[in-house]
C-alpha cells in the first residue's frame, strides 16, 4: 500500500469520528496519518545519505587470473536502514563470484543480482568479491540500486548510481607447434633484414625502436613527438607487413554461430601474435566481424611494438560476430590497404567458395596469402592453389594446450 493511499485512507477515518462526535474515533486516522507521512519522508530522503559502489582492482586480465572488487556501503545519517537490497547490474556471463545467480530482471531488461544488507547509523560496510576470469570479452558494469523497505511495508525508497567499471579479458594464448614445416617462419619465406634489400628513399614510416636496431635508423622528430625513441621504416623486397585476417562466419551465413569454433579460431589468432612481435614485423588485424559501439569495419591498421600488439590483444578480446561483411570482403579490403610486399594471414574455420576464390584472386596478384584453417579436416581434401596450414587439435578451445600447424598437402 502506498503511503499517499494510508494518508487518504486516515483522512476518511478522522473525517468519521469527527462526523460521530468521538474523539477517540479520530485516533485510529491520526495514527494512519501519521505513519503515512512517515512513510513518504522515509521514500524520499532515508537514501539521500547512503553512499553505494563498485570496485575492481583490475580492468584487465587474461583467461585464469582472478580480479578483486569490493562492493562499498557508508550511511550517513543517524538512521539505521534495517532491510536493505542492492541490484547490481551483472554481465551474465562471468557469474557472481559469491554464489548467487545472475537472473535477467523481471521489471527491466538488465540482468541483475541482489544482495541484502542491514546498515545501522553512520555505518560503512565493504564486501570483498573475486572474479574468476575464464571467457574472453569485455564486460561492463552497469548501476547499482538500492532500495529500503520502511518499517511498516507501505513504501520502498529506490536510488540508482552508475558504476564506472569495466572487465576486459583478453583471449587465451597458448604454444604454436609447426609441424614439417616448409620454412623457419610460419608468416612464409622470409629474407634477413639488410639496407642491401632496402631503398633508403622509399620512406615507410616509424616504429618502435629495438635494442639491435642501427643507430642510423633513429627517426628524432618522431621521437620527439612520442617521447620514447622510433625506428625509420623504409621499403624493403622482403614481407615486413603481415595482415591478419580473422573471418568470424562459422557457417553458411552470417548468423550462423559455432561459438566453439569461433573461440578456437581466436586462440589461434592470439597464439600467433607473439611470434609476429618477436620477428618484429609490422602487423594489423582485419576481420569481418563487429566491436559494440561501433559502426565502422573492425580492424587495427598495421604497427609494431608492444603498445600496438596489447591493442591487437585488445580488439581480439571485444570482438563480436554478426558483422555486415563476409570474410571474403574483409581479405579484400585488407589486401586494397596493405602494400605488395605484406603477406595476409587469412584466419577461419570455414572453406566457403567465396572466400577460397579470393585468396586465389590474390595469389594470382603475386600476394602471399596464407590460409590458417581451424575446421574439421576437409573429406575432399584440401583446395587446390590454397596455401595454408590446418589446426591438428579438436576438442573443446578452453582445453586445448598447445596448436599444432600441419601445412596443406604435406
């Protein structure tokens, strides 16, 4: 009932008792009155002093770290709140760390969880929580609710607060084992960086500068712009650029989702970025799928150093499926973007047509193009003129130990 209906319904009564001439008759309406005027104080003000909050230590983790929080609570007033609920918007997918279930509300569309408090006055509760990171993504936290029965069950004041959190797990990495491999490289043949294979004219731009580089190849104004020092980059008859192209499509059809097969195709792109920091090339990832929030094509343009390789990692942990493009379109706009001399990785757990047929449109350019297939091994065998490597392992992607890159036709 609510306090305005208690109000009305005390009015009537002392309006009867005064009509009966009974003082005494009065009393049972100033006494609904009254609880009922304490009952609207209590909805509008007893939450205008109670602070909530939510914490993490961390907003970045890898798959099998454990990230702290601390749900916060401070009263005050001199008022204790004895029934107390917060309704913490949850991403459903990580789960409540301290046993409860995360339920899609039923008076919004948030998944929400609740947890129950008693504060006395001027009290500050904190309550440790761990986070047991196991899928990659990026979690945000959205409000924290709380809401105070009174006394007298006629009204529940409600205050809501943003939390200002967010999760984000990058994907697991694991060892990349080459199997009768046909070069040292899995990114292809590749010559010794040399200035005999360089043009010092063709000027390509800068990267972050390595311990081995020569002296010579300091690029001063762009470290000076940076603050820490950069490495000239010029043309070179060698792949110094790799494109990874990861193509999200696990079926026929865009909307068509093998989430395990998604996830294992993204463990192999991830397993494969180290090495390509640690030959230090210049690198980008491509791919047809969706980051949330925005519109554009998803792709990080090519770059070197730890700085862009943690944004690879970055992108790799946010990416959606259901993208607008198919993967044959994101190898095509990748190939347009990057020079002649960059060899495209093209990532997938799929041989449709269309994209098979534009990996060769590309190596009768005289493009490297090399296919890393994460799928069932083809009945039919491998395509012919695909150059490419296949993912020996199966089972479940959170399982797998170590990727095994078996070239095709070996």
């Amino acid at each position: 009932m609510q306090p305005d209906t208690v109000i009305k319904i005390g009015a009537v009564l002392i309006l009867i008792g005064i009509a009966a001439g009974s003082s005494l008759g009065t009393l049972p309406g100033l006494i609904l009155v009254f609880l009922g005027l304490m009952s609207r104080q209590w909805e509008k003000n007893i939450l205008n002093r109670v602070q909530t909050g939510l914490t993490l230590e961390k907003n970045r983790a890898f798959p099998g770290d454990k990230v702290e929080g601390l749900i916060r609570l401070i009263n005050f007033q001199p008022f204790p709140i004895p029934r107390l609920r917060l309704f913490i918007d949850w991403p459903p997918e990580l789960g409540f760390p301290r046993g409860r279930e995360v339920v899609l509300s039923s008076e919004t569309t948030r998944y929400q969880v609740v947890q129950w408090f008693s504060l006395r006055w001027f009290e500050r509760i904190q309550r440790r929580f761990s986070i047991p990171c196991a899928m990659r993504g990026d979690y945000r936290f959205g409000h924290i609710e709380a809401r105070a029965g009174d006394l007298f069950g006629f009204s529940e004041a409600r205050a809501s607060q943003p939390v200002a959190e967010q999760l984000l797990i990058y994907p697991r990495q694991v060892p990349v084992n080459l199997i009768k491999t046909h070069s040292r490289s899995p990114f292809g043949e590749r010559s010794d960086a040399s200035w005999i294979f360089e043009d010092p004219i063709l000027f390509r731009g800068t990267r972050d500068y390595y311990p081995d580089d020569p002296y010579s190849r300091i690029e001063w104004k762009a470290t000076a712009r940076t603050g820490k020092l950069q490495t000239r980059v010029v043309d070179a008859s060698f792949a110094s650029e790799l494109g990874l192209i990861v193509n999200v499509a696990t079926g026929d059809f865009l909307w068509q989702i093998d989430r395990e097969l998604l996830e294992k195709n993204l463990l192999v792109v991830a397993s494969l970025l180290p090495l390509a920091l640690e030959e230090k090339y210049l690198f980008g990832i491509y791919s047809n799928g969706r980051i949330a929030g925005i519109k554009s094509t998803a792709g990080i343009n090519v770059g070197s150093g730890p700085d862009h390789y943690r944004q690879c990692l970055e992108f790799l942990a946010r990416l959606l499926p259901g993208g607008r493009i198919e993967g044959a379109e994101a190898l095509a706009s990748a190939g347009r973007r990057l020079g002649e001399k960059a060899h495209l990785l093209v990532f997938s757990a799929i041989m449709n047509p269309a994209l098979l047929e534009e990996i060769r449109y590309w190596r009768s350019k005289g493009q490297q193009v090399t296919l890393i297939y994460s799928g069932a091994r083809p009945e039919q065998g491998y395509p012919p003129g695909i150059k490419g490597y296949q993912v020996l392992e199966g089972g479940n992607w959170d399982e797998i130990e170590a990727i095994s890159l078996y070239p095709f036709g070996s």
